[in-house]
C-alpha cells in the first residue's frame, strides 16, 4: 500500500475515481480509493488469492494505526465493490 500510494497519491486516485463518475454518494466498508487500490494490488501480487492481496494493502495501515477496528472483508464484498467502482 505505501509503494501504491506514493506511486499514485490519494489526490490522484479520487481525482481518477470522480472523472470516471464513481464518487461515493453514501460511506462503504470498502471506500473507492482503497478498492482502487486493490485492483492496482492485484496486478501487482496476481498468482495471490484476492484476501491475500487485500491482506497485503491493508497490512501497512493496520502497522501504522490508520484502519482502527476496521476488519478486512470477505471475498464477495470485494467482488461487489470492484464491480461498484467499474
């Protein structure tokens, strides 16, 4: 997550999310940018399973304290978000 962020900074990633129509109009467990994120991830870890992927994102959050409580999803709420986001 902090290779993808520095190579595409959150600035970036909204600006993407919003000129493609995307914006979220209501919170999720699973925001746009993060969901973005993991798709660029999956391209990067591809022979990993999704929730492994997802570990591996989130992983540099959860180290520095920026998820909380938060709980990584089970695959078919990633499916639904990658498919919300386009």
């Amino acid at each position: 997550m902090g290779l993808l962020a520095r190579v595409y900074p959150a600035s970036a990633v909204d600006r993407a999310v919003e000129a493609c129509g995307r914006r979220e109009r209501r919170s999720w467990v699973l925001p746009a940018r993060l969901v973005l994120y993991f798709v660029l991830g999956l391209a990067l870890f591809s022979p990993d399973p999704y929730l492994e992927v997802m570990r591996k994102l989130t992983y540099g959050l959860r180290q520095v304290g920026l998820l909380g409580a938060w709980r990584e999803p089970d695959k078919p709420s990633i499916s639904l978000a990658r498919r919300r986001l386009g």
